[in-house]
C-alpha cells in the first residue's frame, strides 16, 4: 500500500533526533560506551536524514520511507540505550551501597533498590508501537531519577561522615591523653608520638572516608587491615606496660618514635600505592605506538595518524575508543569514537584515525594533537592520553 506523504514527518524526526542529541548528556553520566555509541548512531542518523530531505526535494517518494525507517531505528535505540543506562545505575548503586560499610539505614536503603530494580524488569520493552516506546522511554527515566535520588542520599552520608568521624577522633582522643597523662607511665616524647598517631588518624578519616575507591580497598583487603590493627594494639600493649617499648628493643625513646612514624608514613604511602595501583597496570598494559608519519600538513590537507594498539593483559579489554581533541584543526574541536567492541588477551589491533582535517583559514604554525584513549576493564573504565605534535605550512 502506498505510504501517505506526510509533511509532518520531517518534523517529527527532526525533533527525535534532538531528543536523542539530549539524551547523550544524560546518559553520559552512567555509562561512557553509551555515550559513545550513541554519539555514533547520531550521526548516521543524521547523514540519513540529510539524504532523506534531498530525495523529497527531488519529489523521490523513497525519503518518505526513508523518514520512517529512522523515526523507528530512533525509536528503538533510545529505548534500547535507557534500558541499558537504568540496569547499569541499578548495577552500580547496589555495588556501592555493599561496599559503603558506613551508610546508616542500608535496610531500607536496599528495599527502596529492590523495588526500583522490580519495576525496571516489569517495563515493557518489546512494543514497536512510537508511542507504547515512549512510554516504556518516560518509565526508565523515572527510574533513573529514583535511582540518583538515591546516590544523592549516598553523597549526603559520605559528606555527613567526611566531617563527623574525625571531628569524633579528635573528641574521643581528649580524654584518652587525660589517663595517659595522668597515669604518668608515658614520657614526654612517648605521648608526642601518639598525638602524632592520633593527628594522622585525623587526617586519614578526613582524606579517605567517604571514597569510594577506599570502600573498595577496605572490602577487598579486610584481612591484611585486621593483621594491621592487631599488630598495632600488641604495640600499644608493650608501650603502656611496665618495660617501656624502648627498653624492650634496647633503643631510645627518640628512636622508637622514628621507627613508629616511618612505620605510619610507609602504611599511607602503601594506602596510596594500593588505592592507584589498578588504574596504574591497566594503562601500562595497554601499549598504544603511533609511527612516524609526516608532521607537515597544509590546509585542507586530511591529517591521517596510523596507530597499533596492544593488549598485554592476560583478560579481555572492550570498548576500545579514542578521542580527539585539536584546537584549531577541526571545526568539531573533539571528535570521539568506538574503535572495537572488544580486544582479547595478548592481541593487538592496527588502524588510521582520519578524523581531522586542516581548515582552509588555518594559521601556519604548530598545533598539538592530543588522543584520549579509553577501554574497560571488566566495569571499570580507563584513559591513556598521546599527543602528537604538527605544524601546518602555507
């Protein structure tokens, strides 16, 4: 049956497809493939478009039918990318109310996740009628804004806790010094270090309570900190017994508070390490090479940068992407894109990024070319950064 030429098409697709440059910003929020997976369907999307508007003006009926095959192509990506972006959120606010060991009320707080996550199983997701998909579309935003309303209660508590445990190890150490003070067992340079001890447990708290990469490191590693903290109450114990530490061991005092400070020192240095340590081996294992090509470039020349990439690591990385950033040689300025869905272990890829161009009104000189590389590893993403230098000639 002949399809009905319906000038209002245009308007209509023309008004999803800035629903969906909308929904970028949004989604961008919870998962960074998402993004990036629509910013590319975005662009076919409009290409398709153009070429649709061009075969009406030609009085070409095809892009009529052309309008509709991308009113439902949008359709059901928008719908496919919400669903996507609300099991990804329900996904992380679960793994963050577990490892957030200080939350008060968690009971409650994992009902209200439970009965989110029933109603985003119970949205229909299979119709293909526009409006039923908006619909479905409105019910995971609705989630979604649950779901956040949530992560603001979770920065609530970190704030709430940021403040209020080391303004707690700072009243709770008053009359703790009191007895030690007034007990008389501990010399001058005995209790000097263990207000040392107590400012860094102080600034500790302040520092790391309420980041969710300690909640992480707190959870993976329970065992070593309750070894830590044993050995520091036997140390404690030798300290406030009748044979002072530093008899014990036949050193001085002073050098038994050098000994417990560089012990502390190298526990938060360690902390430290522990907490930068993944993030550090992801991006030492992923081994971008970029070959010399020719730095000299005209304008309205393609600037066309060769690259192999290399996966070390013994898992598998996925959504492999790069962006682009250079002042000046592009009128997008930041161009990003989805290179491979996946990369296995110990594999390499090869490629051309021919994303910029040199304007015609460029202004000879040198500019600076910085990629942005991105990938996952398992839920966690990473970025490595290159820059590349060129000079653009007359």
């Amino acid at each position: 049956m002949p399809m009905k030429k319906d000038k209002n098409l245009l308007d209509v697709v023309k008004s999803l497809l800035k629903e969906l440059e909308e929904d970028i910003s949004l989604l961008r929020e919870f998962d960074v493939s998402l993004h990036s997976e629509i910013s590319n369907f975005l662009e076919r999307m409009n290409s398709r478009y153009t070429s649709a508007i061009e075969k009406i003006v030609r009085e070409d009926d095809s892009g009529y039918s052309d309008l509709e095959d991308i009113l439902v192509s949008v359709n059901e990506m928008r719908l496919q990318q919400y669903q996507k972006a609300a099991k990804s959120m329900l996904q992380m606010t679960r793994k963050e109310l577990k490892n957030a060991f200080w939350f008060r009320d968690q009971f409650s707080l994992s009902q209200g996740i439970g009965d989110i996550e029933k109603k985003i199983l119970d949205i229909d997701s299979s119709s293909k009628d526009s409006s039923e998909i908006e619909r479905s579309i409105n019910l995971y935003r609705d989630q979604i804004n649950a779901l956040g309303g949530i992560q603001k209660r979770f920065q609530g508590e970190r704030h709430r806790f940021r403040l209020n445990i080391p303004s707690k190890v700072l009243l709770w150490s008053i009359p703790i010094f009191i007895g030690i003070w007034i007990s008389d067992k501990f010399d001058n340079s005995a209790i000097c270090v263990l207000i040392l001890i107590m400012f860094l447990f102080v600034i500790l708290s302040y520092f790391f309570v309420g980041s969710k990469r300690f909640e992480e490191f707190i959870s993976q590693n329970k065992v070593m900190l309750i070894i830590f903290l044993v050995a520091l109450i036997v140390v404690m114990f030798l300290w406030q017994s009748h044979t002072k530490i530093s008899s014990y061991f036949y050193i001085s005092s002073e050098y038994a508070a050098g000994i417990i400070n560089l012990l502390f020192t190298i526990m938060l240095i360690s902390i430290l390490i522990v907490l930068n340590l993944p993030k550090i081996l992801a991006k030492r294992k992923f081994i971008v090479v970029i070959p010399t090509i020719d730095k000299n470039f005209s304008p309205r020349d393609k600037i066309i940068i060769p690259y192999s990439l290399e996966n070390k690591r013994s898992g598998v990385i996925t959504e492999v992407g790069v962006s682009i950033s250079a002042p000046g040689l592009d009128e997008l300025f930041r161009r990003k894109d989805n290179l491979y869905k996946s990369m296995s272990s110990k594999s390499t890829k090869s490629g051309e990024l021919k994303f910029l161009e040199v304007p015609k009104e460029a202004v000879p000189g040198e500019y600076t070319v910085e990629l942005e590389w991105s990938f996952y590893v398992g839920s966690k993403w990473y970025e490595k950064t290159d820059r590349l230098n060129i000079n653009v000639v007359s």
